[in-house]
C-alpha cells in the first residue's frame, strides 16, 4: 500500500529512521550525495537506494516517489525518528481516506530540554511541530503527484518546496488532512551561524510569491515574516554610513541626518535582537550569539531576498 522515500546525504541519523520504519514496509533511500561516495553502508533488506545526482531534496523525492509502485508515498527526513507502532499507525491514517483525500501528515513531536527555556535554534525546530504539510512525515498519494508533476526542482534546498508541492495539489481540487501517527523530529546542534545560514531561504520565498501570488503564507499557515523590517534595518545601517561619510565631508546636516539614521538601525537591532533573546535560557553564550546574528541576519536576507527576485526574473 505504501513505499517510504527518505533522501540523505549520509547522515548517521539515517540509521534510526530506518530502524524505526521497521521491517515490513518498502523503502526507498535517495543518495543525494554529489560524485561516486563510498555506499551508504549496510540498510536492511526492505530498502533500496536510487541516486539523484546531488540536485537537492526535490530532486532526490521526486526520483524517490518515482521509483515507487504503490498507491502511497510516504516521505520522510533522514534525521528523524517514527514513533514505534508507526508503520501499522500510518496504514490506519491512510486506508479509509477518502479520494477526494490526496495527501496526509503527520503529527511531529520536537523533544525539547527539560529545566530551561529552548535556544533560538531549538525554538526553529520546534516550529515543526505546527507546520502545515512539511515532509518530515508526509504521504501523497502517487496518482496526485503523478498530476502535480511532483516537486518543482528550482526549489534548490529542504525548504518550500514541500509548501509549494501543497499549496498546487489543493488548488487541483484535492484536500489535504493530518494523520494521528506520530514522528519524533530531534534538535539538531546546528552552530553559531545556523541563523544567518537559514536567511538563504527568502529567495525561495521570491519564487513562492511568483508562483503562487502574494498571499501565498496564508494558504500554509505561515505568518508575515520580518523582511519589511529586516530592509527597514537595512536601510537604515546603509543611509548611517553614506551619511556620515558625508559628515566627514562636511557637508551641511549631514551629522545630523548620519546620528539620526545611525539611531534609528540601533533600535530596530535592538529591538529584533532582544525578541530572540527573551524566549531564550540568556545564557552568556546565547547572548552573543543573538548579538551578533542579530546585526547580521536583515541585511543577508534581504541579499537573499533581491538574489531571489532576479533569479525569477530571468
């Protein structure tokens, strides 16, 4: 009835997600990876390993649902871990659904450490747990992806493209609902820099609002987002230091301008740096992480935001 699609690039974590899957349900592994890497090591006998050429995680679930011959397709992240009865769990969300029924999620459940408040990055992962259609644990039916064509393969990193594969099987006539299996999602240690790395997706959200209008967020469940802001910070930082450029200059009210510009970045930084920090443990060490990516994060997004407009452009 079902073939689970899980694409990796290698990660141990796979090892887990497979053991949890169990035994009695086909699997197919995607190898992300670029090049001839050495094999993903031994995976038990009900999977098997197609390669997709290192194109990103749409690629690699398209060649994965592709490769399937069953009226499901379940996906799931190679970091993540299925709670045990998951397998019969999903046949029971699947069996009596309904045709007009093309796709259904699953419920993620995000660990966080107990005694103390979660980090600006553990806070990100938990957000999983609301997302709607996120392919940590999701299943379509094979014929709906058949009609979409799948996942759109500009979408170059795990992000948006799962929204977007949702948003075009609704807007066909089919509905979407949530499963009551369940899937653990673990946080993941992912660095100082996480934060200002993730900035990369707002030129994925230039071609979710080409192709799917301005209030594409509504149809996902998201919320606004802070670009406005983040190119107000901006403009801001840029017209402080062209100002006080010409303050050295001497020109005429330029000091003035140059205090006024330079105060206004200030508290808009401030301001964004401490609506992360607040939630937060306020360690030391969280502190001057949100300190320092705080400054960093409007203007990258706001790079990868023109970076994505253009892109669609052309």
């Amino acid at each position: 009835m079902i073939t689970v699609v899980i694409p990796t690039i290698g990660r141990p974590t796979l090892r887990d997600t497979l053991a949890a899957v169990g035994p009695g349900v086909p699997v197919v592994v995607v190898d992300d990876r670029t090049g001839g890497p050495p094999a993903l090591g031994p995976l038990p006998g009900n999977a098997r390993v197609v390669r997709s050429g290192g194109r990103g995680p749409a690629a690699a679930r398209n060649a994965g649902w592709r490769a399937a011959d069953t009226p499901w397709v379940v996906f799931l992240d190679d970091d993540v871990v299925p709670a045990p009865g998951w397998a019969e769990a999903v046949w029971k969300d699947l069996v009596d659904l309904p045709d007009d029924v093309a796709g259904s999620q699953g419920r993620i459940v995000v660990p966080l450490p107990a005694g103390r408040r979660p980090t600006d990055g553990e806070r990100h992962t938990a957000g999983l747990a609301d997302a709607l259609w996120v392919t940590a644990d999701m299943a379509y039916r094979r014929a709906a992806l058949e009609a979409a064509g799948g996942f759109d393969e500009r979408f170059p990193r795990a992000y948006r493209e799962d929204a977007d594969l949702a948003l075009r099987v609704t807007r066909a006539g089919h509905r979407l609902v949530r499963g009551e299996r369940v899937t653990e999602h673990p946080v993941r240690a992912d660095g100082f820099w996480a934060s200002v790395r993730f900035q990369r997706g707002n030129a994925d959200d230039a071609l979710m609002r080409r192709l799917h209008g301005p209030s594409w967020r509504a149809g996902i469940g998201g919320g606004r987002g802070r670009l406005r802001l983040h190119a107000l910070t901006t403009a801001a930082g840029l017209a402080a230091v062209l100002l006080g450029t010409a303050a050295v200059a001497a020109r005429p009210g330029a000091r003035v301008a140059a205090w006024g510009a330079g105060a206004a970045w200030a508290a808009l930084t401030v301001d964004f740096a401490w609506r992360r920090i607040a939630p937060g443990p306020r360690t030391p060490q969280e502190v001057l992480r949100m300190a320092v990516t705080s400054v960093l994060i409007p203007p990258v997004a706001c790079a990868h935001r023109i970076r994505g407009e253009w892109r669609v452009r052309r």
